[in-house]
C-alpha cells in the first residue's frame, strides 16, 4: 500500500503544476485612482539641472501620493512665457498650484486670478518680496531666504579674506530671487568697505566667458567673484582656468550640480550655497495633497536653505548629487 501511494506522489505533484498552471491569473491591482491634479509652474525649464533636480523631487512625490503631477517651464528664461504657461495651468483648473513668484508685478492678476477661483497656490524657489498687504496672497512659500544666501556667501568670503573688489555676476537680470542673493552679497561686502559691482552675464555660456573677461579687464583688481547658479558657475570656472585666476580670486556660487561639484573638489570653487531644490518640488506636491485631502498646512514658510558645502563635506552629497536629489 505504502509503495503504490510511493508511486502517485510523483503524478500527484505534476498534475497540481499543471492545474496551477491553467489556472486564470489573479489580475492585477489596478493603479490607485488620482485624487487630485497639480502643477508646478517655473521660470526654468526641465533642461536645467537646476529644475531637472525639483522635476525629480515633484515625480517622486506623485508617485508616493494619488495625484497627478505636472511641470510647466519655458525652455528659455522669459516672464512673459512663465505669465502664458501660468495661464494655461490656470484653465486646466487645477487641484493646486506652485509658482515661482519670479516677477510678482507679471504674475500678480493671474495668480489672485487663480486664487478667486478657489484653486490654492504656493510659493515655491522664488517668494513674492513685497509687504504682506501688498503681496500675492499664497497660502506659504517653499524655498531659501534669497537674500539671507547673498549675505552668508559674503560673510563666508570675508572670513577667508577682504576682496579689494568684488562682483555678483547675475544671469538672469530681473529674476527677483537672483536680484535678492545679489543685494545680500553686495550689502555684505559693503559692510567691510569692500567696492563691489553686479553684472550681468546672460545664460549663453560663451557669452559669459567674455563679458567676465571683459569686466576683469576693466577692473584688475577684482579678486571676489560670486555667480548665482549653474548657468553662471560653469562659464565663472571655465574664464577662472583659463585665466590662471584660480586661487587668487576667490569663487562662490548657488545650487549644486556636477560641474559646481567638480569645481569645489578642485579647490576653483570655495563654496556653493545649496537650498535642496528636491525639497521644493517634492514637499509643494507633499503639502498641496495634505491640503486638499485633509486641510492641513504649515503654520510658517518652509525654509530649505541657505546651507553651505565645500571641501569639507561635498563627497557627503556626490552620491545625491549623481542621483539627481541635491
């Protein structure tokens, strides 16, 4: 008896595989339904490593929450097309709204537009300066303080020494958020007497190589020179190198990406001031789902820098930096 059983197993098993095997599949969970649709509206678009960063920060988030998420911003820097994709986000009638508030003269009436409407809007990157009375009434900003950056990055140049001369090289001019890191460096050095001048550079790149050559051969003795993103540090490292400048003009910039990384691990670059733009995009989707699902919000501006990475920490970020989170 115990050998026939002994026999069948073998059957037994094959034929469980093969029912198993007919067996219709168990179908799969569908997707969780989008509760809400969000947009992030920018002065930057995706091709900016700077944005490229927030874009990723914004997915990540849409992916842990049931919303849809998407990302408006002009290809080139123009408030007049960031005024036109804002109104296009503000047809599709959104669950919610970021905006940088780049121009808040240019984005006044679509944004309180918006607002009547009954579609909530945040801040991101760049907040409305203006008094409370007069500003855009958004529900909270999500960024760095602009011009306390400008300030620390002058404060930590006249730590190493006092310039003789020094110049905010801006390339985007009228960029309220740029204008507001210039003014901190400038009142900054000003503080120590230090002669200091803003410049506009433009975002070509080769263009910036020479209006920098340019400025730097008018004034010789410019031995600061503070560049307020990517698209000014690259061009900034490149006339640097070339002009065997380095060492003997200090460098500073804004925002972390490959080539700012390179430049301080070479010692071209003393710092970079970092706001974890991951954090804008990730936490104005974050925060406009906590809203629209349960009313919640924080009590006060989300502040996401300045902080400061240099030698002493950048390989801490490499890592992040590679993976597009800082």
């Amino acid at each position: 008896m115990i050998r026939a059983v002994r026999r069948w197993i073998p059957l037994l098993l094959i034929l469980g595989l093969l029912v198993g095997a007919c067996a219709p599949a168990t179908p799969a969970a569908a997707p969780p339904k989008k509760e809400f649709t969000f947009y992030i509206v920018s002065h930057g678009g995706p091709a900016d490593p700077f944005w490229g960063v927030v874009l990723k920060g914004m997915n990540d988030a849409a992916k842990v929450y049931p919303v849809e998420a998407k990302y408006f911003g002009p290809e080139k820097f123009s408030i007049q097309e960031l005024v036109n994709l804002l109104n296009s986000a503000i047809a599709a009638k959104p669950d919610g709204l970021a905006v940088t508030i780049t121009d808040p003269k240019a984005l006044d009436e679509p944004l309180r537009r918006a607002i009547q409407q009954g579609i909530p809007v945040v801040a991101i990157n760049v907040a409305d300066p203006r008094p409370e009375g007069e500003r855009i009434p958004y529900m909270f900003y999500i960024g760095m303080d602009e011009y306390l950056g400008g300030l620390r990055a002058a404060q930590r140049m006249l730590a190493v020494r006092t310039p003789k001369r020094a110049v905010c090289a801006i390339h985007e001019v009228g960029h309220v958020g740029l204008e507001a890191r210039c003014q901190g460096f400038l009142d900054g050095m000003k503080e120590k007497n230090v002669p200091v001048e803003k410049l506009d550079i433009g975002t070509d790149p080769t263009k910036a190589v020479e209006t920098l050559k340019a400025y730097f051969t008018r004034n010789p003795d410019t031995d600061a020179l503070l560049t307020l993103g990517p698209l000014g540090t690259d061009p900034a490292v490149k006339f640097l190198k070339e002009n065997n400048l380095v060492g003997k003009v200090l460098h500073g910039t804004f925002d972390l990406h490959p080539g700012t990384l390179s430049a301080i691990k070479e010692g071209v670059t003393l710092f970079a001031i970092d706001q974890q733009q991951y954090l804008q995009g990730y936490m104005a989707i974050t925060w406009l789902y906590l809203y629209k699902k349960y009313g919640l919000r924080p009590a006060n501006d989300v502040l996401t820098g300045p902080g400061f990475v240099d030698k002493d920490n950048v390989s801490l970020v490499e890592e992040l930096i590679k993976q597009g989170i800082r």
